[in-house]
C-alpha cells in the first residue's frame, strides 16, 4: 500500500491511478489520511465497489448475517456443498 500526499495526486493522477490498478493508494493531507485511491481493472471491479459501498447492501449482509447467528439460513459451507462449489 502506497501512501502520498494529495498535492502529489494532484500533479500525476494519471500515474497514481495506474498504481492504483496494482496496489491501493492511501491519500494524505497534512499527513494524516483522508482518502483512499482504488484502481478497477475492468468494468465488473466497477460495479462490485458500488454494490460493497450501497448501504441497501450493506443491511442486507447485516440482515443475513443476523439470521445465521439465530439459527436461520444455511452456512457458506452448506451452500458450496449443496451447489458444489
């Protein structure tokens, strides 16, 4: 993980975000981090950030994961075993 000042990224986004495709980049100002540059390889990576930062999601992975810890639903496992995966 690389680490850099926002001046940085701002007089070479184009190769940070080229560095960003291999390794995270964590943005600074005043040293202290304030954001986080993440490069997609392809348009897929795209949507999957979206649907990881979408607080709909988000509940509903919370949800899931509740109704696992009462007993509901079926484990990881099971549902490899179960499609074979």
């Amino acid at each position: 993980m690389k680490q850099v000042s926002i001046e940085e990224i701002k007089n070479d986004l184009s190769g940070y975000l080229q560095i960003a495709e291999k390794e995270s980049v964590i943005i600074t100002r005043d040293g202290q981090p304030v954001g986080i540059l993440i490069g997609l390889e392809d348009t897929e990576d795209w949507w999957e950030e979206l649907l990881l930062r979408d607080p709909r999601f988000e509940a509903e992975v919370a949800q899931a994961r509740q109704s696992l810890r009462e007993g509901k639903g079926i484990s990881m496992e099971e549902m490899r075993a179960k499609y074979g995966v």
